[in-house]
C-alpha cells in the first residue's frame, strides 16, 4: 500500500478539505483526489461521505485513521533505522500556551527525548499573544499554540481541536444547566486578551445581545481553576486541561445548551530557520496532539 495515499489521506481528514490538503502537501487537488480514489480502490470501501455539507469520513475512515498514523509513523522509524536518533542535533526552542502545557506537552517531550536524543529543548510558556510574538521575532523556533499563523516564511499544521466549556464551583447556586443569558450576567473568567476562549466570549455577548460583562482574564489554567474553586466567577475555557479538576470534583461542568466554538491546536515555525531538526520536532509535535486528542472521551475532543 502507497503510504502517499495514505498521507494524502490522513491531511485530508485532518484538515476537512481536499484543496487545504492540497495545499499543505504542494500537490495539485486532482492529484489529491487521485490518491484518495486509488485507496478507496485498494480498500474496497468509502473514505469519506461527500454527500454531505462536511467532508466527513465514513466508518471505515474512522477505522483508518489510526491504521494509517501507525503506518506513517513506521515509515518514520524505517527511515531512520541507517541514522540513529542520536545523529540529529542541534537546540529547538519551543513556546507553548498553557492549553498545551496541561494536556499533552509532557507526553511528547518524553517521546521526543527517547526518539531523538541529541535534540536540546529550550522550552517556555507564553500566551497565546506572547508565542505569536516570540515566533515572529526568532526567539523561538517552534509554537504550539491556538491561531493559524499566516504570513509569508511561516508553516502552520493545524492538529485536531478539543471542546471549550463552562466551568463552575461545586456549591455555585446556578444549575448545572444554566442558560446562557443567565452565565453572561455574572463575572466570568476566561483566558488572556487574545486567546481563542477570550474571542469566543466576547462573540458570545454578541449574539446574546449583551454588552461585555465584568471579565477575569488570567492566562494560567491552574489560577482558573483555583478561581473558580474560590467561587470569583465562572470560567469559559478549554475542557481537556481542566479534565482532571472535574473529573476530582473540584470545579463542575455547566452546560449553557449552546453550540460553543472548538479550540484548534496549531504547530507552527518559521521556514527561514528551520532545520530538519525543527522540521521533524514539529511534525513530531502535530502527531502527539492528534494522539492525545483521539484518545479524548467525546466531552473533552471535537467530532
């Protein structure tokens, strides 16, 4: 089996486009489509349902999904079996926001520090703003961060995104099924000025109709928690970092019934000075997140 195709593939469903596969992989959409055809082909079965208004995959594609991440990661290690990891050298300088650094950042530096360990990390945490600017003036290599970052020089690989949520005290009188009218009429905690939760509150006042209320923005996730313990507000954040202070019953969820907006995960660096060590530390990077992100019980991860 071509594991391109399966590539192919696996950006196509990464990404839910055939052209932003494409474009990704500097392949034609023709060519894409091809490669997804022959696999279909070759499989016997529908990847994707394209009879919907989403490119969705069918339940063989689901299937596929972690078939085709193994076989790629296979590859990877194939490929390396002339060229010990120790053989790939040199400092990557990682930013990461803090929805990172409480879910799956742990995991992929100690699969990072196995794989290759002549790689050096030079780690910091920064909000969602101060990674964007740390990447854009070289102080960092690498950020793993919430914002497709555009602009020429700069690849950005979008990683699958989890689920944003109300949080609130376990002894808060509002019910666990609050309307959303009535959460945006009290104090509210959420994220840094800038950050993906930040902007989803703020489009949440508007289409309630409301003016902004009184807003806690605090960019540590553990500082959120303590605050909403101590009952200060209720918080608009990232559910899979705060996964385990529900799971303790330390905070609960409040379900306000309304459709909110996912939080993406991008691994982005600049192309001017990457290495291959930067290169191959990224793609590391995006592949930990989709692990992590699979793994999820549906509350916490996207559909």
């Amino acid at each position: 089996m071509n594991t391109r195709f399966i590539e192919a593939f696996m950006q196509v469903a990464r990404l839910k486009s055939f052209r932003a596969a494409a474009n990704h992989l500097h392949l034609t959409q023709a060519a894409i489509s091809n490669r997804i055809a022959s696999l279909e082909e070759e499989i016997g079965a529908r990847l994707f349902d394209r009879e919907s208004r989403e490119l969705k995959l069918t339940c063989v594609g689901m299937r596929l999904l972690d078939y085709g991440e193994r076989m790629l990661d296979l590859e990877q290690e194939i490929h390396l079996l002339g060229r010990p990891g120790h053989e790939l050298l040199g400092l990557v300088r990682i930013g990461a926001v803090d929805s990172v650094v409480h879910t799956w950042l742990i995991i992929f530096l100690k699969n990072l520090q196995s794989t290759y360990p002549g790689i050096e990390v030079q780690l910091t945490s920064e909000t969602s703003a101060g990674v964007y600017k740390a990447l854009r003036e070289g102080a960092i290599d690498i950020a793993l961060q919430t914002h497709q970052i555009d602009g020429e020089g700069i690849t950005s690989i979008p990683c699958l995104s989890i689920s944003t949520g109300w949080i609130g005290p376990i002894d808060a009188r509002i019910s666990a099924d609050a309307p959303l009218m009535d959460l945006l009429r009290l104090p509210t905690i959420t994220m840094s000025h800038g950050s993906q939760p930040h902007h989803a509150l703020r489009e949440l006042y508007r289409r309630a109709g409301l003016p902004v209320g009184k807003i806690h923005h605090v960019s540590s996730i553990s500082a959120i928690v303590q605050l909403v313990q101590a009952g200060f507000g209720n918080a608009l954040v990232p559910l899979a970092p705060v996964r385990s202070a529900i799971e303790q019953g330390l905070v609960r969820m409040i379900d306000c019934k309304m459709s909110l907006p996912h939080q993406p995960i991008v691994v982005s660096y600049t192309e001017a000075h990457s290495s291959e060590a930067i290169r191959v530390v990224a793609e590391l990077a995006c592949r930990e997140c989709d692990k992590f992100v699979r793994a999820l019980p549906c509350l916490y991860a996207s559909d």
